[in-house]
C-alpha cells in the first residue's frame, strides 16, 4: 500500500497559541515538509485547490512544480483539481510540465471539489455543475490519449485538429477520480477505469464498501481488468509518539476548523466527545501512535476489500510546524513499514 500526505495549505490561527503565519512563512513550511515527505520515503503528496481566505492552495500545479525541483522520487498530485471549473487544456500542459519538471512523477486527481466558490469567482454557473465535469473530464481523457485532438462541447470552444504541448515523460499522465458518496461517481469511474479517490472525513469507513464494490462491478462489467481499478482513501489524521499526545494535539485545531466549517453549512460546533468517537475502532479518524495507526489503516482496507493508496490529510489542525514534521518523520519511517510488513 502506497502512504502519502494531502495538503490544503490551511493558513489559520495556531489553536493554542493564537499565532497565525504569514503567508511567506505557510509556504516556506510547506516546502520543507514535501521535502521531509520525500525524504522519509512516503509516496505521494498532493495539493488541494480552494479559492478561500482560510488556505493558499488556489494554484495548486504552481506548488506542485516548486515541489518538483526540491524532490528526487515522490510523486506529486493534485487533490483535488477542481475540473469543473478549470480548462481543461491548462490542466493537461500545467501537469505535463511538472511531469517534466519531476522527471515522471506528476499525478492528477480530477473531482468537483466539496466548496463551490470556484464557480461564481469563474463565471460558471452551478446549474451545470454535474455537466460541466462530465464534459471536462472526457476532454481531459482525450488530451491524455491523443495529440493532435479533434473535440467538441457545451461549455468550451471547439478544438479541430489542435496539438496540445508540452507531453508529459509518462506515457500515460496518471489521472484518478476524485469521489465522495454519490454512487454515479464511483460507476463513472469504474466505467471508464479510473484509479479512485474516496474522500472519507466522517463517520464510519467500512459504511463506504457498498460504493467500492459498485466501482469494481462497473469496472469489470466495462472489460477493466482488476489491477486497473485501483483504489485510494484521503482520510484525515495524525500521528504522534504517542496516542495519547497524538489525539491532543490534534483536536484543538480539528474542532475549530470543522465548526467553522458548520457555520457555513448548518453543522453543530464540534465537541471532544464526536472527535474521541472518532478515534475508536470504526470512527474516520486515523489519530494516535505508529502502531495504531498502522493497525487502523490496516483494518479500514480490509473492511473495503483492500486499497492500495492512503493519503493523509493532516494540515486542517494548524498543528505547528515542528509537530507537522515530527508526524511526516513517523509516518515515513514507522507507519509505511508497519503497514506494508
């Protein structure tokens, strides 16, 4: 199982000591984390896209080909692009580059995004909003498999016969499916055999089999062949040298970013007593020591028939930085091998 870190770039109060960073000084820690992520053999590390106050990740392919040139053999993906309201030609050139940059490591996660600030702030309208992905992603499909490309739509100008430079070094840019619990979504992706990303930031896991096992079904009934459907989990956690610790550190900044959150969409304020749920044996959050995370993460893949990617997502906590690299550390070199012995 590959492990990762997903990243929104949350640039919010610390929750203990009030001090917010500069956005100079977030990025500067972001940096020095991928690198750490690189350095301590995690797999993938991804960039949101949010076009909001609260986190600098609205130009995520910018990030991510900074990340490219400090790196040697991390893969770097977005997570997600929001499709729907990008072009999808910008999108293709923007991760062939970083491709190039990073000598072949370049990733996209394709979704919709779970704000919908982007549509306004780029003229869309939300009435299109499952058209305009259906439609961007198939282009995006195409771009990826041929040059020159002949297309056209609804929500874009025509392209007849149009090359699309530059090519990426991979010979097929990786592009994953970004879902949340809609079951057309994962039957999307089944259906044309993309790699699947579950985001999972409540409840219970094992709630989400049912939605896996539909993607395998539509996979295998469109001739997809099993090693072809992957599937992965961005999960939210925290790692600590003990659980203890792990679980309060991270609640501070967990609790003030999700009822903030709720204010916008009508969700009571979070309480210690949700969180420590949570953290028990079938709760969403992957909190605590190496040891059990490893064995939680563990038990979450196969309550899902097996997965082959976890991506954490740990920058929602505005933990400090030295207790984000200290996490990056553990997870590298204890929980990846943990879960992989």
């Amino acid at each position: 199982m590959q492990l990762g870190l997903d990243s929104f770039v949350a640039v919010r109060p610390d929750p203990v000591t009030g001090i917010t960073p500069s956005p100079v000084e977030r990025f500067q820690q972001l940096l020095e984390e991928i690198t750490l992520a690189d350095q301590s053999g995690l797999d993938v590390f991804g960039i949101g896209e949010h076009h909001r106050h609260d986190f600098l990740d609205s130009s995520p392919a910018v990030i991510l080909g900074a990340a490219a040139a400090l790196t040697r053999r991390i893969r770097l993906a977005s997570a997600v692009t929001v499709l729907s309201a990008d072009d999808p030609v910008r999108v293709f050139q923007d991760f062939a580059t970083i491709d190039l940059i990073s000598q072949g490591r370049a990733e996209i996660v394709a979704g919709r995004g779970s704000f919908v600030e982007a549509y306004p702030l780029f003229g869309l309208d939300l009435e299109d909003y499952d058209s305009l992905f259906k439609e961007k992603l198939q282009l995006l499909l195409k771009l990826r498999a041929e040059n020159p490309i002949t297309w056209a739509g609804n929500h874009r100008a025509a392209l007849d016969h149009q090359g699309v430079f530059p090519r990426p070094l991979q010979a097929s840019l990786p592009i994953w499916l970004g879902v949340g619990g809609t079951p057309a979504s994962f039957m999307r992706a089944g259906e044309l055999g993309l790699p699947l990303m579950v985001a999972i930031i409540g409840g219970e896991p094992h709630r989400f089999r049912p939605l896996i096992d539909l993607y395998r079904k539509a996979g295998a009934q469109a001739g997809h062949a099993p090693a072809q459907l992957r599937v992965g989990l961005h999960m939210l956690g925290y790692v600590a040298d003990t659980t203890q610790q792990a679980a309060d550190e991270f609640f501070p900044g967990y609790a003030r970013a999700f009822t903030e959150i709720g204010r916008e969409r009508g969700w009571p304020p979070v309480t210690r007593r949700q969180f420590d749920a949570l953290l028990g044996p079938t709760g969403a959050l992957l909190v605590g020591d190496p040891q059990a995370v490893a064995t939680k993460i563990r038990s979450v893949s196969e309550s899902l028939g097996g997965i082959d990617r976890l991506s954490f997502q740990m920058s929602v906590a505005s933990l400090p930085h030295p207790q984000m690299l200290r996490a990056i550390e553990l997870l590298g070199t204890q929980v990846k091998a943990l879960i992989n012995a």
